[in-house]
C-alpha cells in the first residue's frame, strides 16, 4: 500500500529534474564563430592542397610513361604536363584559405577571455638536499 501512494505521488507530481544551461556571452561566442570558421578554412584548404598534390603526381606518372609518337609530346604527355599544372595551380589555390584559416584563429585567440597562471620570475626555489660523498 505505502509503495502503491508513493508511485502515486510521483507520477502526480511530475517534476521534471533539468540542468541548467548557462548563456554564452557575446566574447565566446564570437571566438567561438571564429574558431569554427578557421577549421573549416583549414580544412578546405587541405583538400585543395592534397587534391592538387594528387592531380600534379598522376600528371608526373603520365609525362614519364609516355612515349613521343609525334614530333615533340605523346597525347598522354600533354595530358601529363597539363594534370601538372592544374595541380600546382590548385596548390597554389589554397594558400589564401590558409591565410584566412591563420587570420580567424588569431582573431578567435585574441577575442577568446583567457586565464593562466604563470609562476613569478623573480622567485627563485631552494630545494634541501642530502647526500653522502663516496671517493674512490
């Protein structure tokens, strides 16, 4: 009976037990927006990069395989050295967007509240010390 009024009780109250989710201000949040704006930049420009990287070495094993039929390029060393200055253009491509990635991370570091501690310079430490001294 006592358990039958207390299943009771709680299911006629129904509280609800909920964590409070504490408000990010406009600092962590802006530094934040940034950080997250930078790993994406980051990570574009690691795919263009290694992407290029990729079309410029199929590119090399093209221009090194093929054979000159013609009076000066095979149609697969053209291809060749076209793949390969397709990726060092995509290579080149992506350093703007690591430039952008490093700019949105050191403006997310200097937004981004801060607390650290440092030991004081000025403060030197003295440890005790005891031995024994063995010559030979």
């Amino acid at each position: 009976m006592k358990t039958f009024i207390l299943c009771l009780l709680l299911f006629l109250c129904n509280t609800n037990f909920q964590a409070q989710e504490g408000k990010q201000d406009s600092l962590s949040q802006a530094s934040n927006t940034y950080l997250t704006k930078s790993i994406r930049k980051k990570k574009m420009a690691n795919i263009i990069a290694l992407s290029g990287a990729g079309l410029a070495t199929v590119g090399t094993f093209l221009l090194v395989s093929g054979h000159p039929s013609g009076l000066f390029f095979s149609e697969s060393q053209i291809i060749g050295i076209n793949m390969i200055t397709g990726g060092a253009l995509a290579a080149i491509a992506s350093i703007p967007f690591y430039i952008i990635s490093y700019i949105n991370k050191r403006k997310s570091l200097k937004i981004s509240p801060s607390i650290s501690f440092q030991k004081p310079i000025l403060v030197q430490e003295n440890f005790a010390q005891a031995g024994v001294l063995i010559q030979f």
